[in-house]
C-alpha cells in the first residue's frame, strides 16, 4: 500500500512481477503458463514450416477435436473426485463395460436414445458403488477402485466374450454425437459445454464449495454441517458417469467397440488432473485446470506424431510433465501453508 499527498491510501500497484505470482498462485496458473508457452511455439513454428509441421493444417486439428474429449470427459469426472479427497482407478474399465452395454443393445433392436442414457446410469451405479463400499468400510478407494478396475474389466469379457461390437446407431444419434456443427466436432463442443457446466457446479455453486471443504478438511467440513458422506458418494457417481459419457462418445465416433478399450485411460485422467493443477490430497484445483491438462497431453502427443518421434518418447515426456507437475504443486501448496 502506498499513501497519496492528501493521506488516502492508494490501492496497490498491479506489476507485472505480482500479477505473474498471483497467476502462478491459482491452482491453474502454472499450466496456463505453459500450455500457451507450448501453443505460441506450436504455432510459430508451424508458420515457419507449413509444410513439415502442419500443427495448423485443418486434417490436424480436425484429429485433435476427436481425440481430445474422450479423455477430457473422463478428466473432469475424476478430477472432480480428487478434489473431494478420493481416487478411480475404474473409470478406463467402466468406459469400456457401459459402450460395450450400449453397442450390445443398440444391436439387439434398442435405440440409440435409450441404451445410451442406461450405459450411464450403469456409469453412476458403478460409481455409487463404489463410494458405498469406500465408506461403508473405511477403505481406501484407490484399494476399492483397483479391485473395480479388475472386475468390471472381467465383466466386459463375461457379458459379451473377447470380440468386436459394432455399432451402427440411427443417423440422427451418430450426428448428435460424432457429426459436425460450424464446422467443429460435436463431441469437442460436448465436452466444451461440460466444462463450463463444471465450472458452473463446483465455482459457483455450493456444491462446488462442499467437495472442496470435504477434500481439503473433512472433520472441519463435517463440523459446519457438511454431510461429506453424501458429497463423497455424489463425486463417485459423477465419475462413473462421466467415464461412461466418454463411451458413448468414443463408440459413436469409432462405430465399434473393442473390449480391451479403456486400458490405461485410468492414469491418463489422473494424469491430466495432475498436471491440470489438482492436489493429490484433495481440496485443491480447477475446471479450468482439468481441461488444460486434458489439452495438454493431446498437444504433446500430436506435436511428437507430427514430429514423427519414436512411441516411447511420448510416455516419456507425459511423465516428466506428471512429475514436475506434482512437484510444483507440492512446492505450491507448501509455500501457501507457510
């Protein structure tokens, strides 16, 4: 604070040095930075090079609009968990169970309209499921969800065995889901519209504030009148039905369903959400956070195919970023409890 001649005091300076570190003090800032760091480059270099970087080419982000909501959906269903404290290491499993349910269905005679609101509310009875037993029980839901991730893996295999579902839904149901609208995909305008319905529930919402007093300190939350109980079982379900909201979509683009799908979409999610900014502890993150993690792994990804890097590289440049990402948080959330 500064005082002016007649004694007032003078609201403080905004400078660039303290609007940088009010940034990097939101649970998002840091990876914004580097998200539009990472794009100026992209889009630089791909103004340079048009011809060997075609970051920009229309094929391209055509591609990065498919491939971007199916792990964003999942994302911000387990994203929103993490913030109320808890883990699903199921989502990859349930994605594949609820679009294999769907394709079966749809194939048997059912709509299109109806088996894919039932894979969803299997979704969230999954999900609920496993928020009972987490608490019902005391257990770690990372103990409860690896279980989940095991059964519901088996069960796609005992429903329908070891083969290929196609999926051929009515024209209106694939254009809903997999078409096009001004020229942009509809599932990335899907997902565009569940991040700011997400953005609307947990920061400007009191449900919102109730999954992060429950993540951050549930005794204090529990002593204000917080049923984190019913918060908990709420993020489970969320969860489960986002993972199967993202079925729905990646079936409708592919046409077809693979039983073995999903594998490993579990640790991309929380990989996302981790990078995006998310505590590890609960009570600390962002939607927006969410989606640039989710951003961000495609953007890595397509930047090394367009390079034509080897396949390991990728996996190594998503850990190191899960890594450093990790550790800046840590670093984060110490200096704001110094």
């Amino acid at each position: 604070m500064t005082t002016t001649a007649e004694g007032a005091i003078a609201p403080p300076r905004h400078t660039p040095r303290l609007l940088f570190r009010q940034l990097l003090a939101h649970p998002a800032g840091s990876i914004l930075l580097v998200f539009v760091i990472l794009q100026v480059a992209c889009i630089t270099w791909a103004l340079l090079h048009p011809d060997d970087f075609r970051y920009l080419s229309p094929q391209n982000l055509a591609i990065l609009m498919r491939a971007i909501p199916v792990l964003g959906c999942l994302a911000l269903g387990v994203g929103v968990l993490m913030i109320a404290g808890e883990f699903d290491l199921s989502v990859g499993s349930v994605y594949a169970l609820t679009a294999i349910v769907m394709a079966v269905q749809v194939d048997a005679g059912m709509s299109a309209f109806i088996a894919a609101p039932l894979a969803i509310a299997i979704g969230l009875g999954i999900g609920v499921l496993n928020g009972l037993i987490t608490l019902k029980f005391g257990l770690p839901s990372f103990i409860v969800t690896l279980g989940g991730l095991m059964f519901w893996r088996g069960a796609v295999l005992l429903y329908n065995g070891a083969v290929q579902v196609r999926f051929d839904p009515e024209p209106a149901f694939t254009g809903l889901f997999a078409g096009t609208l001004f020229g942009l995909n509809a599932a990335f305008l899907w997902f565009l519209a569940l991040v700011f319905a997400f953005y609307l529930l947990m920061h400007r919402h009191k449900f919102g504030n109730h999954v992060f007093a429950t993540g951050g300190n549930r005794p204090a939350a529990t002593a204000i009148g917080i049923n984190t109980g019913r918060v908990k079982i709420i993020a489970f379900a969320i969860a489960g039905g986002m993972a199967a909201f993202a079925g729905i979509l990646a079936t409708a683009r592919v046409g077809s369903v693979q039983p073995g799908q999903g594998t490993g979409l579990e640790l991309q999610a929380i990989a996302a959400c981790v990078i995006g900014g998310l505590s590890l502890h609960g009570g600390r993150g962002s939607v927006i956070g969410i989606f640039l993690g989710a951003m961000m792994i495609h953007t890595i990804t397509n930047v090394l195919l367009l390079l034509r890097a080897p396949g390991f590289y990728l996996e190594m440049f998503i850990a190191m970023l899960i890594v450093g990402a990790a550790i800046l948080n840590q670093f984060i959330e110490r200096k704001g409890t110094a």
